[in-house]
C-alpha cells in the first residue's frame, strides 16, 4: 500500500501502512478500488489539516525559533484586543506542555487532540 500511496505524493509511516493493511485487507491480500480511493482521500484530507496546523504554528512563532513563548502569544492577543497576563500564559503553557514554550511536535499534537482542526 505504500507504494502507491508515495507514488501520489503521500507520507505514510510504516506502522500506518501496516495498520492500514490490516484494516483493509479482504482476506486476499487485496483491497478493493473504493476503499483504496477512500483511503487516499483520508490521507490528503489529513495531511491538508496537517499543513494548516504547521502554518498556524509559524503563524505564531513570530521569531522563526520553533517554538511559541509566552511573549508571543502576548502579542497576539493583544493584536486581537484580548487582555491576558503573561503569567497567565505561562502557566497555561506550562499546564499544556510542562515547559515554558510549546515546540511545533506538541503544537501539533495539542490541536490534533483538539477539534479545531477536525481530527
């Protein structure tokens, strides 16, 4: 299955590609054209929600040093007339990640836990 799904520009861990041979598999070790084409669907759908995530990310990473601090997210809300204290957000994040700044990896787990992005 990987194959095919790479040689359509789709990333596909191992351990997905195994899942998803599981899950597909007839019996025969073939899967039918809908499910295959359900499947690729799926996957651009996942990866376009993926990307949005990664841009949100340098959205807020306002500095390009792949991480979202406290300093950052002041601004931001103070751009969206949102009045927060600083130690607010330190603790949120802190709450959220157990660090003072938020890394892209746990950026994208948090929204990929959230519903924000329909995961």
């Amino acid at each position: 299955i990987n194959a095919e799904y790479m040689g359509m520009g789709l990333e596909l861990s191992k351990e997905d590609s195994k899942k998803l041979s599981i899950l597909v598999d007839d019996g025969n070790g073939m899967i039918t054209k809908e499910t295959f084409t359900t499947l690729v669907v799926e996957l651009w759908q996942r990866q376009d929600k993926l990307k949005e995530i990664q841009r949100s990310f340098r959205v807020l990473d306002r500095d390009g040093s792949g991480f979202i601090t406290s300093k950052q997210l002041m601004a931001v809300c103070k751009e969206l007339d949102e009045p927060v204290k600083i130690q607010e957000l330190d603790d949120i994040i802190n709450e959220l990640v157990g660090d003072t700044q938020i890394s892209e990896d746990d950026f994208v787990k948090l929204m990929m836990k959230s519903s924000l992005f329909g995961f």
